[in-house]
C-alpha cells in the first residue's frame, strides 16, 4: 500500500480540525490533536522510500533518515499520551497531577529522541536502505539499541492510548458519532500494536540468526497504513458526522415545511424573497418567519368547534395525540384558508391563544402532506350529529 494514500488521508483530517484548532488554541485537547495529526502526516511522508533517499541525498548522511523518522514516531507516541491525558482529565483539570503527567511525558518522549540521535552517532550504519533497515542492522551495535528504542517507545504509547479509547467506548452516554470515531481509533491504535508485535519479532528472528524479514518490510508496512487511515477516519468522523447530520436535519426542516408554505404563500400573496447568499440555516428560518407571519391572522379565525370535533375524528381513527392534533390543526387551517373571504373580526378571535399552533408548523406541515388521512378525518368530523366526546 503507498504510504502516500494514509498521508493524505491525515492530511484532510488536519484540514478538516484546523479551523477548530486555530479558534480554540488554548483548548489543549485541540492542540493535542492537531499536534498528532500534523506528525503523523510528517511520519508518512518521510517514510516513503523516495523521501528516504531525497533526505539522504541532501545531507550526505547514509540513512540519516532512521533517527529522523524515528524521531517524528516518538513525538507521534508522545502526542497520543498527551491527547489521553487531555481526555482523562478534561480540560477544566489543572491539578498537580495533571501537570505533572504532561511534564513526565514531555520529558521522558524528548529525552527518547535525543537517545535516537546520540545512538545512530554512535552507531556505524554506511550502506543506505530504504525498506529494511531495521532487520538489516537489528545486530549492528548501537543501532540495534536505537531500533529497539523507538519500537519500545512506541508500543507503550499506542498499549495505553488503546486501553483509554477502549475503555471511553464502553461508557454511557456517548454521543453516535463520537463514539464510532472512538471505535475507528481504537481500531487504528490496535492496529499500531500489531505493527510493533510485527517489527519486533522480525527484528527478534533476526537476533537469533532466522529470517522473517517480510513482517517487517510487507506487513508491517500495510499495517501501519491501515492504521493510520482508521485513525484519521476517527478524527473525522465526530465533526464530519455531526456536520452532516445537522445539515440534513435542517434540509430536511426546510423540506417539509413546504406544503404549509405553499399553503400560506397563496394566503399572503407572495413569497420569501430568494436568497443569493445564505446557507441552510438562514433559509429555514426564513421560511418559518414567512410561515408564521401568513398563518397569525388567519389563525385566529379558525373554528375551534371544526378542531375539536376533528381531534375527536382523529383519536377514532386510531392516530396517536400528537399526529391526531397535527391533522385537527390541519383541517382547520385548511377550512380558514378556504373561508378567509368572510369577515375578519369574529367575536374573541383577537383574544384566542395561538402559540401552539404557530410553535408546531412542523407537525401541521407535514399533517398537510396526507390529504387522505385528512380527507378521512375531516368526513369523520362533519359526520351527521357529530359530538365531541372526551378523551384522556
């Protein structure tokens, strides 16, 4: 799998969170996220064997790369303890405790990289490779040090981010997108283990003269991939998810208001003005104003006698209260549409209560979009001797 794939991947992940993270900058889970997503793109994009050749090339250094890349993962673990703690905590936490993990995980992760440097320093690694570094030279004195630094460094890191992300998903509460952007990153973190049992034990075959240097140069590679693609997903999916969940819900209000808009439109002789700027939220609250503003007036001549015994109707078709008082309110508005032409100024109209009505156009919109059932009640309510009974 190339390793550009999950770079880019990570990389819109990062620009989805960026204007969060820039808003709210002293949030320090946010920068904990941007901070893990920007090293991880950074890991991906140095690990590809061309960059590794590229930087080779340019500092005239044979396999400089290794501690450089390796740096970029220590940093990765300790943006992932970091984040952990953020969520453990909360971010009203300020205790001693708090600050004290944070420095502990600052101090031992940077003192990890100096240790990678001073270690390939030391170490005597001339021939350049790009794919097996880490079997080729796992006997080689000092890198073998270094490459088991880094592969340590990381296991514990991802071992403790999977067992608090696992741990949070089994909790109540959770919201549904959050909470399947928990599963991707334990996913993804669990897949991190698997690379490191992967590295380790063709790194172990090669300590004890066997060769399994596939785990790491075939498998190891498309794991860590896989992994950062579902971790990436994780991120996104809590924001992504959201935003279009509340884009649909708004859509979806402005859709079904459309039949009592129609409705009112021919009421009010006009229509709302388009729009030639404005997203979903400014439309909806367009129509509901528009909606509101025809149905006031022509809501206090409604016949409350027409209402009740349609209610009554309703019940006795078998609709619950809820839908049987949306379908009231429709035939009712639907009779004082059709009756409007009569005078205005009916005895306590200017006193009568209108604020459930106007509060539930959604329920009565959508009541407008089954002229059959209100066909059906309205018949059952003009029904000869009709009375209106009295219901729980």
């Amino acid at each position: 799998m190339s390793f550009w794939i999950p770079a880019a991947v990570l990389t819109a992940a990062l620009l989805i969170k960026l204007p969060t993270i820039i808003r709210l900058w002293k949030d320090p889970m946010l920068r904990a996220v941007g901070g893990l997503l920007l090293l991880a793109c950074a890991v991906f994009v140095f690990v590809a064997p061309p960059t590794i050749h590229w930087t080779n090339h340019v500092t005239g250094v044979p396999n400089i790369s290794a501690p450089w890349v390796y740096s970029l993962l220590t940093a990765f673990c300790g943006s992932c303890l970091l984040l952990i703690i953020a969520w453990r905590n909360g971010l009203a936490d300020r205790s001693a405790a708090t600050r004290r993990a944070t420095r502990w995980v600052v101090t031992v992760y940077s003192g990890v990289i100096v240790a990678l440097w001073v270690l390939f320093a030391l170490a005597h690694a001339p021939e350049e490779r790009l794919r097996d570094l880490d079997t080729y030279y796992a006997n080689t004195p000092y890198m073998r040090e270094e490459i088991l630094l880094y592969l340590l460094a990381h296991s514990v890191a991802v071992l403790i981010t999977f067992r608090v992300i696992w741990n949070w998903v089994r909790t109540d509460g959770l919201d549904a997108w959050l909470r399947w952007g928990l599963k991707s990153l334990g996913a993804g973190y669990g897949c991190n283990v698997l690379f490191d049992a992967t590295k380790l034990t063709a790194v172990g075959a090669r300590w004890s003269g066997h060769d399994l240097d596939w785990l790491s140069t075939e498998l190891a590679p498309a794991v860590a991939c896989v992994s950062a693609i579902l971790i990436a997903v994780g991120f996104i999916v809590p924001h992504a998810g959201q935003y279009l969940h509340d884009r649909w819900r708004v859509r979806l209000a402005h859709h079904q208001l459309r039949p009592l808009y129609l409705l009112m439109r021919g009421v009010a002789g006009g229509a709302v003005a388009p729009l030639l700027r404005g997203g979903p939220e400014l439309r909806l609250t367009r129509r509901e104003t528009f909606i509101r503003d025809a149905l006031l007036p022509l809501a206090r001549r409604i016949d409350e006698g027409l209402r009740e015994r349609a209610y009554a109707a309703a019940l006795d078709l078998g609709h619950t209260p809820d839908k049987a008082r949306a379908l009231a309110a429709a035939v009712a508005v639907q009779d004082a549409v059709a009756a409007r032409g009569r005078a205005a100024d009916d005895d306590g109209a200017a006193d009568r209560d209108t604020t459930e009505l106007l509060k539930e156009i959604g329920a009565l919109s959508r009541a407008l979009r089954r002229p059959d059932r209100l066909q059906a009640v309205r018949a059952l309510a003009a029904a000869p001797g009709r009375s209106v009974p009295v219901h729980e």
